[in-house]
C-alpha cells in the first residue's frame, strides 16, 4: 500500500490518478458496491450534499480491504471538535490508512442549522499543522503518543477563487505540513501555470508538494455547475460525450505538463455518480 507522495513525481511523466468516490447513504454490506476504479487511488469523500453517509474513513478501509486499491479518505472540520477528529484519525491507522484530505466541507443551509450544529474546532489549516504533529507523536493538547501517527497530508484548492487570497492560503497549508493538493475541476491547463507562477512570485519558490488538478467528466443530462464554460456546455449539447471531451482535456493537460490529475465522474441529478464513465475514461487513458 502507498502514500500519494509515493506515486506522484511530474519528472517522471508518468500519470497519478485520484478518482473521487461518494459513500452510499447505507451501511449495508449486501447494498454497498464498490466499482472497479482502475486509478491509482479512490478518493473517498466526505457527507457530499451534507447527507447522512458512511463515514469516510471506514469505506476507505472496506475499499482497501475488498478491492485492494490504495485509497485516501476526506475529512472535515465543520463536524466533528478537536478530540472526536483526532481520535478518528487514530482508529483510521489502525485500520491501515495512510492517506487524508482536508476541507473545511460545505456551509450548511439556514434549515440545516434548524437541525443540526455547525462546530468548527479547527480551521482546514489548523487540522492539517495538529495532523503534521500526530506524526510526531503530540495530540491537541500537547501531550505525547504512544507512538506517532503517519499520514500523507492533503490540502484543497480553488482555481475560481481570487488568485492571491488562493495562493497565500496555499502557502499558509505549505506550512502547516500539507503534502499534496487536489483542486476543483479546472477547463483549461493554463489555469493551473498561471497558478503555480502565481505561487512563485508570491513566495519567491516554486510549490515543492504536488498537485492534482481537477478533471470532471461531465454528462448532458448531469449536473452542471456554474464553474463549466459554454465550450464543453456547447459540445454537450451537440451529442459529444463527456468522456470524449474529458479525454481530450486530458491530452491537453498532459502536453501542458500535467500529470496528476484528480478525476471526478459525472454527477447525476439527485447526487449519483456515473462510476462506468469515470472507468470508460481511465482505461481509454491507458490504466
């Protein structure tokens, strides 16, 4: 089993995938597929729609155990306060994962919040530098560990956002001890250099962890986000399918010297992912 650190190195112009994966609303082995995701990792995410699902970490494991791909699992810091994540974090090592992400997840919605809290106890940055210090053996409160934690650290990214407010909370992660980045979908590889050149002049250095760059593989029929130009909107709507369209993107970032890339399958009206086009993409990509 690996660390993400341990598959992505640009200079070898070899491809690293991470596909995003959602845990089911049930906890049924007898209901819980899992696809056949032939990338390098299965992203497992966290409450997407802030719905009642799996936990993150525990489908991580299932994954891990049943299929044996490697995998990262999502947590975020809206839910649980400091003891309760980093407890978690100790039970999912002992479940032999390797591999987090950090987000801070979704606000909740005014009707939400009539029915549940939002806690907050940690800032992403803040769980990503106590993470970084549970691999050197210290919790929250500063006290010592049996023996230390030992994650691969992953960090968000918005490419959408205001580029200097990105760049120096990048850095601020950087610092923390992140040791890997995956972004929303971007549309065009230039948004990723122009980033990675913004990172430079701000910080005078170029960024020494990886990123992967989001790829989305959209469907006409799916959910498409405000964040989709009117190109690939246009050629949706002219019958291309989204893989074809996803692929040619992926030619393009792979000339532009992008070859980490976090794949995100399309995602149906009423939450559902299309796991067979995220498959159909891969092995047409050579996996």
């Amino acid at each position: 089993m690996a660390k993400v650190t341990d598959r992505c190195f640009e200079a070898t112009r070899n491809d690293c995938f991470l596909c995003d994966f959602s845990p089911p609303r049930s906890g049924d082995p007898a209901t819980t597929v899992i696809p056949d995701i032939p990338a390098d990792f299965v992203a497992v995410a966290y409450n997407p729609g802030r719905a009642v699902r799996t936990n993150s970490s525990v489908l991580a494991a299932h994954i891990k155990r049943h299929t044996g791909r490697d995998v990262t699992f999502t947590l975020a810091t809206r839910d649980m306060n400091k003891l309760a994540i980093e407890s978690l974090l100790l039970g999912a090592q002992l479940l032999g994962l390797e591999n987090t992400i950090v987000v801070q997840g979704d606000d909740f919605s005014p009707r939400d919040l009539e029915r549940v809290k939002h806690v907050g106890d940690y800032t992403p940055t803040d769980l990503i530098k106590s993470i970084a210090a549970m691999n050197t053996g210290t919790d929250f409160r500063g006290s010592r560990l049996r023996s230390p934690a030992d994650y691969c650290i992953g960090a968000t990214l918005d490419l959408g956002r205001e580029p200097l407010n990105e760049v120096k909370l990048a850095r601020s992660k950087v610092d923390a001890g992140a040791h890997f980045f995956i972004t929303q979908p971007i549309f065009d590889p230039t948004d990723a250099h122009r980033f990675l050149d913004s990172y430079r002049t701000y910080s005078g250095e170029d960024l020494a962890i990886p990123v992967f760059f989001g790829l989305q593989v959209l469907k006409a029929e799916g959910v498409l986000f405000s964040s989709v130009p009117d190109s690939p909107r246009y050629e949706l709507g002219q019958g291309r399918g989204g893989v074809e369209i996803a692929l040619e993107l992926y030619e393009r970032f792979r000339e532009s010297g992008i070859h980490n890339v976090y794949l995100i399958p399309p995602i149906a009206r009423g939450g559902a992912r299309d796991y067979e086009a995220a498959q159909r993409f891969l092995t047409a990509a050579g996996r």
